[in-house]
C-alpha cells in the first residue's frame, strides 16, 4: 500500500503522541538539540564553575561520576576502549601550563574532574564534516549521534581529550531507559545535561556534588556562576589556545 505524505505524516505523528514518557524524553534529550518545555532552563551562556578543594575526597569525586555515567548510559569498559563523559585527573595533567617545582604539595597532588569543556570557540565543530558536532546559543557544545560517522576530527581537534569513540556496542550493564543508547561506532561526550535542562532541571554532576559545582549563566552579573569567580581565583584549561572553555576550576 502506498501512503500519501499527509497519511504519513499523520500517523508519524500519532505514534509520537502514543510514546511512553520515558522514551519521549529520551527522544527529546539526544544529541541535546533538545525540545523545550515552560520551565525550562535558559541562559545567555552556560558555565560551570567546579571547586576542586571541596572535591578533593575519591569518594566525592566517585559519586559524581557514578551519577553522570549511569544516568546517560555510559560503559565501563577497560583500557583503551574506555568510554567516559567525566574523568579524572592529576594537577600536571589537567594544567600542563600551571605546575612547577614550587607548586603547593595539596595542589599538586590533588586530582580534578575533567569533561567537554563547551567552549565558545571549539575547534571540534569546526572539522565536523556532517554537523553532528555543534553549538548552540546558550552555549552548549552537543553531540547528535544520529549524524556523527566516526570520522573522530572532532576528537583529534578537542585540546582536552573530552571525547570518547565507541570501539564496540556501548551497551552497559544496567540501562537507563529515560536516555539514549548510542551505537558501535560513534563519538559521544557531556552535553552539560541538555535534556534536563529543557526539563527545569540541573546537571546531574551539579546535584550530586553537593555544592562542589555550581552552573548558571556567565552573561548573567547576578548569576551564582558569576559570584564565584568574582570571590575566588579561578582559572580554565589551556586559555593560551583561544577556545574559551566553559569550565571554569577554583584551586
């Protein structure tokens, strides 16, 4: 039988209306080009300011990882298949232009969490050859798996390691049904929980650091974001490149 584009369009649209709440938020949040409801979370520019002294326990630092990771539907897997949306790491590593031989001993050894750091200028949307890489208004950085061809530009491009490419079935052991599974053979990072925020609500690494990390409009003086850095010294990752990171870090 052959159906005509407004038969098609009529029961595509039906079938949209018959989704269980789940899978239509699950639509809603891919690839963060997300719909939005009346109270939504919007901002000028998006920021994150993460204070790496309240974050200096392995414990604290697990949760958050553990809340991120089993939300979005993120593997554990080993080695050099590893798939990661938040990770950790040492002081050189994170900073390679800040350490030296007279740095505090509770500095240098101290480990930060690392994500996409949703830049105003990233060079990963620039090489994306299909625009499965972009950046929104407010800032954001997303990532639509539906486009991406496992070119990896984008993950040679990013300075600061934040993507991860799926080798195999990303498939984790538990599965959240409210998000998306990815497939073999795409790229996939944090998209500052874009789905959430269309939802009215905030990052799952904001609530489940207890206060270590704050989000909220750059471009907004009255921000929390903004009374941060105006109270503390802050620095980003690699400035001296010209992406202008998001991500700001209280030391």
């Amino acid at each position: 039988m052959i159906l005509s584009r407004r038969r098609f369009l009529g029961l595509a649209a039906a079938a949209v209306t018959t989704l269980p709440a789940a899978a239509a938020a699950a639509v809603a949040d891919f690839g963060g080009r997300c719909r939005t409801s009346p109270g939504a979370l919007a901002a000028g520019q998006w920021a994150m300011v993460i204070d790496s002294r309240r974050l200096a326990r392995p414990e604290r630092r697990a949760a958050v990882i553990a809340a991120c990771h089993a939300f979005h539907n993120v593997p554990d897997l080993p080695g050099p298949r590893r798939v990661a949306w938040i990770e950790q790491h040492s002081f050189a590593e994170t900073f390679p232009g800040l350490p030296s031989a007279f740095s505090p001993a509770n500095l240098a050894d101290r480990i930060f969490l690392t994500l996409c750091n949703h830049c105003r200028n990233p060079p990963c949307v620039r090489v994306c050859p299909t625009g499965a890489t972009f950046r929104r208004q407010d800032g954001i950085v997303g990532m639509d798996s539906h486009r991406c061809i496992g070119c990896r530009y984008c993950m040679a491009a990013c300075p600061f390691g934040a993507r991860s490419f799926n080798f195999e079935d990303p498939r984790p052991a538990a599965v959240n049904p409210v998000y998306p599974l990815r497939e073999r053979g795409v790229v996939e990072k944090c998209t500052f929980c874009a789905g959430r925020l269309s939802e009215g609500r905030l990052p799952l690494c904001v609530e489940a650091a207890d206060g270590a990390i704050a989000f909220g409009d750059l471009a907004d003086p009255a921000s929390s974001v903004r009374s941060l850095l105006a109270e503390n010294f802050a620095v980003r990752r690699n400035p001296g490149l010209g992406t202008e990171p998001g991500v700001y870090y209280i030391l």
